[in-house]
C-alpha cells in the first residue's frame, strides 16, 4: 500500500488491504445505505422552502454505494487517501481486511477505524523463517490479535493466518467470540494443538472450513474429530495433511457421512489406500482430494482379494484437485487413472516417482493447469509433462535429496522443454544443480506471460554450466522479455549486471529474493534505484553493505519489509536508516542471541526492517534490538 503524509486523521493503514463483498439481504450494511429514507429529515430547509442537504453527507452517501462495488485492495487504499469523506466512507464499507505484518499497526488501530469487518487475513513472520533464518521464538503472536477483535468483531466469518505463533487459548477465545464464524485457515502456524482443534469443531457450529496447511501442531492425546457436533454439518473443506500423528479414522468416516456439502478433504499420512477408499464411498461429491499415504495398510496388504481402488475413484465425477501420495507405492497409481482427464491441479510434491512411473499417469492430464512434482522424474518426465499438458499455468519441481553438491537429476533441458510445450505458463518454481543462460532466455520468449520466476540453481555462484559464463544474460531476459512479471528469485552466478537489469526492466517487480549473488553495493543500488513497485525484498549471503542499504531511504517506506542475512552490514550504517526514517522498525538479530553486533566493525548477522504507524512492539525478545 502506498504511504501517505499525514493529514489530520486521515493516515491509510500500513499492509492494510482489502476486498470486499457486493452486500446482500444479511450484510450488517451501514446504516446510511439501510436509512435511505430518512436520510435528509433533520436538514436544514432553504430559504425557497426546500432541503437544503449537507454536501458532505450526501457524498459520503454516494460513496457507501459506491465503494461497495470497488473490490481491488489497492484501489480501496488509494481511494482512503482522496480525502476525509472519502477515508470515512471507505472505512465503513470495508468487509476484509488484509495485513500483511501482523507488526505493522496494534490490533486496537484497526478495530478503532474498521467496524464491519467479517474477514481478516493477518501474517506473521517473514517467508525466511521457512527456511529456519530467523529464530522460532522470535515472536508473531496472535494473542492480542484475537483479544481486540473478540470485542469488536462479532460478525466476524472468516480468519486466514501466516507464520504466527498461535496458542490453544487463542482458539478458544476464537471459538467463543464469533457467533456466526464460519471459516479457519491456519498456514505454517505454530504453538497450539489437538486441544484447540477439539475446541474449534465443538463450539463454532456454523464451520464450513478447518483448513490446516504446513502448520505444526502438538498431539495431546486429543481425539479433536470426534469433537464435532453430531447431526448434519455445514463442513465443506477439511484439511489437516500436516499432522504427524494418526486421528480417529472411524470418526472421520462418521464425520464424512454427515457432512453432505464437503467438497474438499485433504487427509494426512496415516489414512492408507484402504481407508481411502472407505472414505470416498460416502463423498463422491468431492472435488478436492488429499489421498494420504497412498499405500496399503497390513491389513490390506495381506489379504487374498484386494479392494477396487480404480472402481472407488472413478466414482469421484467431480474431481479436479488431487494431491497427497505420501509414502506412494507406484503399482497403485494406476487406481487414478480415471479421473486425470478432469484434473485442473494435480501434486505429486510427496512422491517419488520416476520418469517411466509418471508418464502413464500425464499423458492423461490434458486440462492440468497446476502441477507440482519431485525432480526424480528427470528431464524425461518434464519432456513428457510438456508434450501433453499444453494448458499448464503453474509448475512446481522439487528436489527430493536437496544436495548442493550433487548433479541433479533435472536440469536446463527439462526446462527448455516446459518452455516449449507449456508456452501458457504464469508461475514456476525450479530446482536444480545445472542451468544454462541458453534455456532461460528460451523460456522468457516461449512464456511471455510469466508473473512469477523463481529459479533455484542449488550450489553457490553456479554459472551457466556450459558456457562457464554468469547466468545475467538468462535473469535480464526474464526481466526484458516478461513484462507482466511481479516475483522473481534469482540464484546462480551473478555479476551486479544482472540486478542492473532487474532494476532497469522489472518495472512491475513486487517480490524479489536474491541469494549468493552479486558483487557489490551497486548490485542494491540498481534495485533501489529501479524497481518502482519493490515491496518485499530478501537478501542472503551477499556482499552488500551499507552503502547499498542506504540507497534505498527514499523506497523503504513504500516496500512491506526488507530482509538481509549474512550480508556486509553494520551497526552504524543500521543506525542512519533508523535515524533518518523514525516510522520504520529496523529490528537487528546476532547469532550470540544477544542483540548486540560483537566485534570491531559490529557487524550485523540480520538485519528485518518494515513500516509501522505504531510504537515498537512491546513483545521483543532479547536476541532482537530494535534501533
């Protein structure tokens, strides 16, 4: 969102976006829109006799309408920001709220400003913490979240949370506070357990969606599926693929055949091929799956008549998102057949499956639009997923042994074929050990129409491994030739060449992340200097200093947050980006878990700066300064 200058009280929330709903018969509507009628009775009469109405009013009047129909988070914002009238009316008919740093602004700002508000999605830590960069404890609780809005939002329906630190109390003021909710989506969440979910199906009894994504949650011996209320339910997507421990696989069998609206199940590793064929028996409505393991059960596996399993899936009209396959035994993979002609999104992200085993199962998939997949399929399967997938959008390759110094069983050619089979494509993710310039500038002008680039070349500073030459020629192509681009993660040898030309062409670059690249500060100057739309931007491992952080004073109140580990900064130069800009938060963090740099040049380890219209947060661990 853009920053504005104060005036008055007129001041936009920071990460603070929206979208909003066209209202109907239930919508709490402001009472300006539902008064219509009355609307001019206490105005003053003209000295013709007639009413003669406030202008203002009847402004903020025509805005309510009209505001109800914008639905673009940032036209919303750039609309609070016209005037008075119009931040007040805006505020009133904004529905959802997105916050993109749960630090950015307290909890009590944005109840005070918003009061109709029944969706919040809030995020927590930045996405290094995926990769175990930033310590655990480091903070992003939901606590004072959920206690500020337990009083103002009784109409709250829907909560999406990212990376926040989310205890089993929480959930329960959660399932008391809101009557009428209806939807919890917790993704890479920490802190709570069984014991909270229990509370979360008992109490919210309207509950359409559990969905729980990438989260680690405790087991307390909690039997949490058993807690939903018996009778019908309004269930409609349940997903709890990331729980390490098995559940009560009877009540989710009961759960599953009282729940006539469920169209989306994702199941976790200790549900087998077996139990998935109970399952899907009962919901052949469904349209997503998570299959779990995907292997028999003993039981199963020494019995004289094996059950059905292709007869059990083709029942499952409906399907088009298929996923799981934990601990996959390929001889079962055929059972899917069936269904692959309907697949939109298939992922097989947990399988590890060769070339010669995927093949039977892609040459299927004509419609599939989203693909994600282990890089044991080699080359060769890539090849076969670009002769038959022509209206492939996305595609995901994963390393199954992430090796920095081992071959790769994927490489340039596997790319340069999706390229020229899957010339639709918006958004990959590729790793891999060998690239060339040659195969990434064939993909910028086979898929001109790429928002998200990201490459991961595993190994430090590999060049193009024929040329021997960095891989800047590749990165600027991407940058020159995709102009809808908006991500890109860059990896591989590269010169400060290379982020010239991201600075000179990335005009719609919001998110980049750069590791191991680049020779000096004028690599971040050229991104500082370019990039007018830069709001997120991770850096590691790079020699960037100071100089190149001190570039970007003029930008950093506009971008959501910079991240720089194990770079060349230091205390000092920390300190004039802190002085200089008093509404950013630079917090600071050392590997003695101090907060303070050690040595002579005080050298920072990580440096996470953000914008924030509050104080600084109240929560600061002591391994973390904030300057």
């Amino acid at each position: 969102m853009k920053p504005v200058q104060d005036r008055r009280e007129i001041d936009p929330l920071p990460e603070v976006s929206t979208s909003n709903e066209s209202p109907s018969q239930s919508d709490p509507v402001p009472a300006a829109i539902n008064n219509n009628s009355n609307k001019f009775r206490d105005y003053p009469v003209d000295g013709c006799g007639g009413v003669g109405p406030n202008p203002d009013q009847v402004l903020e009047n025509v805005l309510e309408h009209v505001l109800f129909f914008l639905t673009s988070r940032r036209d919303r914002n750039s609309a609070s920001q016209v005037c008075k009238s119009w931040y007040k009316a805006e505020a009133l008919t904004r529905s959802e709220l997105f916050i993109g740093n749960c630090y950015s602004i307290s909890p009590c700002r944005v109840t005070d400003r918003f009061r109709r508000v029944r969706t919040v999605t809030l995020k927590g830590k930045p996405r290094f913490a995926d990769f175990n960069l930033m310590p655990r404890d480091w903070g992003a609780y939901f606590s004072p979240w959920v206690a500020t809005m337990g009083s103002s939002y009784r109409a709250l329906e829907k909560l999406s949370l990212k990376r926040m630190f989310v205890m089993d109390k929480d959930l329960e003021i959660l399932a008391s506070s809101f009557p009428c909710f209806k939807e919890l989506v917790l993704i890479s969440c920490e802190g709570f357990g069984t014991n909270g979910l229990a509370v979360i199906a008992g109490n919210c009894r309207q509950l359409r969606v559990l969905d729980l994504i990438e989260d680690e949650v405790a087991d307390n011996e909690v039997d949490w599926i058993s807690h939903f209320p018996d009778g019908e339910t309004y269930l409609e997507s349940l997903t709890f693929d990331c729980l390490e421990f098995p559940i009560n696989f009877e009540a989710l069998e009961r759960l599953v055949a009282r729940s006539p609206n469920l169209t989306k199940l994702r199941m976790n590793r200790y549900v087998s091929i077996g139990q998935l064929q109970s399952i899907i028996s009962q919901a052949p409505q469904l349209t997503h799956l998570g299959t779990g393991s995907f292997s028999p059960s003993e039981i199963v596996a020494h019995m004289d008549n094996e059950p059905d399993y292709l007869s059990a899936l083709s029942s499952c009209k409906s399907l088009v998102c298929l996923s799981g396959f934990r601990e996959v035994v390929p001889e079962y993979l055929p059972a899917i057949y069936p269904v692959c002609t309907n697949l939109t999104s298939l992922n097989l992200s947990f399988a590890n499956v060769t070339a010669e085993q995927l093949k039977p199962v892609i040459r299927h998939c004509h419609c599939l639009q989203t693909f994600w997949v282990l890089d044991s399929v080699c080359d060769e399967g890539l090849q076969a997923v670009a002769a038959t997938c022509k209206e492939l959008r996305e595609l995901r390759v994963f390393p199954f042994d992430a090796n920095e110094d081992g071959e790769g069983p994927v490489s340039d050619l596997g790319l340069h074929a999706i390229s020229e089979g899957c010339r639709k494509l918006e958004s990959i993710l590729y790793f891999c050990q060998r690239m060339t310039n040659a195969a990434v500038i064939a993909m910028s002008k086979n898929c001109p129409n790429l928002l998200v680039f990201r490459l991961c070349i595993m190994g430090r500073h590999r060049p193009d491994h024929i040329t021997g030459l960095p891989m800047d020629e590749g990165f600027g192509a991407i940058v020159k030739n995709c102009n809808k681009l908006t991500r890109l993660a860059t990896s591989g040898l590269l010169t400060d060449n290379a982020f010239k030309y991201i600075g000179e062409y990335g005009k719609l670059v919001r998110t980049l992340s750069v590791a191991f690249a680049g020779d000096s500060d004028m690599g971040l100057k050229y991104l500082m200097e370019g990039c007018p739309r830069l709001e997120k931007l991770e850096i590691r491992d790079s020699p960037f200093g100071d100089s190149g952080l001190l570039a970007g004073l003029n930008r950093y109140y506009k971008m959501r947050f910079l991240w720089m580990s194990s770079c060349r900064l230091t205390l000092q130069g920390c300190q004039a980006v802190a002085s200089r800009l008093p509404n950013l938060v630079v917090e600071i963090m050392n590997d003695n878990r101090t907060g303070e740099p050690q040595g002579e040049e005080d050298n920072v380890e990580i440096l996470y700066m953000y914008r924030s219209l509050g104080k600084a947060r109240s929560d600061v661990p002591r391994f973390v300064k904030i300057l």
